[in-house]
C-alpha cells in the first residue's frame, strides 16, 4: 500500500517504519521535513520511505495515519486538502494535558470529530490503544496483543485489520465509528496502569474466546 503518516512522532514513527519495513511505500508527513530528526527516521525506515510535506503526503497516500497531538489535530486534518475516498486510521486520544481524562467523550469521540473535518474520508479508529512501544515491538511470546478498531467502512477496516495484522496484532472490528466513544477511554485505561499504576509501558490487552 501507498501509506501517508501524518504526525511523525512516537506513533508515526514507530507504525511508518514498521510498514515500510514490510514493503509497504511510507510517506513520512512534516511541516519541515529536512530536519535531523526526519533523517533519523527515514534511515531507521529504510529505502521504501521518504519525507514530504504534510499535503503532498495526504494526496500521494491511498492510506493515511493520522498521529498527532490532539490540540492541532482539527488544524492539521483541515489542512490537508481533499481526503474523498481517502482511507484514514485515526490514532488520536483526546487526552487531557495531565492524563487525568478525556477532553470529550460519552456522546461524541475524536474519531467522529475527526470524521466531521475530513469530509469523504474512510475514517477508521485504531492504533490508539497500546503505547507506541508495543507498536514498535509487539512480541509476547505465543500471545498476540489485540488491536481493536471501528470504522463504518468494511473495505477501510479490512485494510485496517491487514495493517495491524502484519505487525503482529490480533486485528478485531469493534464495530461502527461510534465505538470510537469506547475505544478512547479504553486507550485511557492503558496510559492509567502503565504511568500510573506502575505497571510499566510494557503491557497490551489480549482477547480470550472459548
């Protein structure tokens, strides 16, 4: 896949490695992308990434992940221009400054905001529930960590759960967008017991059926 990362920080960082690594063409987005920090990434990523500006790498992509920090994110997505058929992972939290909750929530979520300022887009949510370590390494032995996600877009989610699936998740459907007001605060969950709770970033949920 042709797969766009906008905000390429932590999260972007990690997931747009990973996929380039496994021969997917990753887009690195930036509004500066000649910094050092950019250079490190794309050595990291390897030959099939490059750097682009957030635009270019928005139009270029037939997937996109949107990464960035909560507070920006509304400027960014209006930002990018036409995103019509455009299939976008949304990894966002609306978390508030000092982790102690969500910035909305119950009757709406991120990925429906999200969704009301990318008109036209496939938006699915996921990649937000696990720290962006375990999107780096994902190894637990014989277990795999489960990565849900939701979106209204069955094509969008198959591609969504390809993507999870190849870096070594157990890909669910959570079912529609509307989820999203479930998987957030479920991504708080995860941020509670490992900063502070004590039990350290290296933890991920695993879903058990019988």
């Amino acid at each position: 896949m042709k797969i766009g990362i906008i905000g390429s920080g932590h999260v972007g960082g990690a997931l747009g490695t990973r996929w380039a690594k496994a021969g997917h063409q990753v887009t690195f987005g930036s509004r500066d992308s000649g910094t050092a920090d950019m250079k490190q990434l794309l050595a990291r990523a390897g030959s099939n990434a490059r750097a682009a500006t957030l635009q270019d790498t928005a139009k270029s992509g037939e997937v996109l992940l949107l990464a960035a920090p909560w507070p920006v994110t509304k400027e960014i997505v209006q930002g990018l221009g036409d995103l019509t058929g455009k299939v976008l992972i949304d990894a966002t939290n609306p978390v508030l400054p000092d982790l102690s909750g969500l910035a909305l929530g119950t009757t709406t979520s991120a990925g429906e905001q999200v969704a009301g300022w990318a008109r036209g887009a496939k938006v699915v949510k996921a990649f937000n529930t696990v720290g962006s370590n375990i999107m780096e390494n994902s190894a637990f032995g014989a277990d795999k960590p489960v990565l849900f996600f939701c979106g209204d877009d069955a094509g969008a989610k198959g591609k969504v759960k390809q993507l999870a699936d190849e870096l070594g998740f157990e890909g669910v459907d959570a079912g529609p967008l509307t989820q999203a007001r479930l998987l957030e605060p479920f991504a708080l969950l995860w941020i509670s017991l490992a900063l502070k709770q004590g039990l350290s970033r290296e933890i991920a949920f695993k879903l058990l059926r019988r």
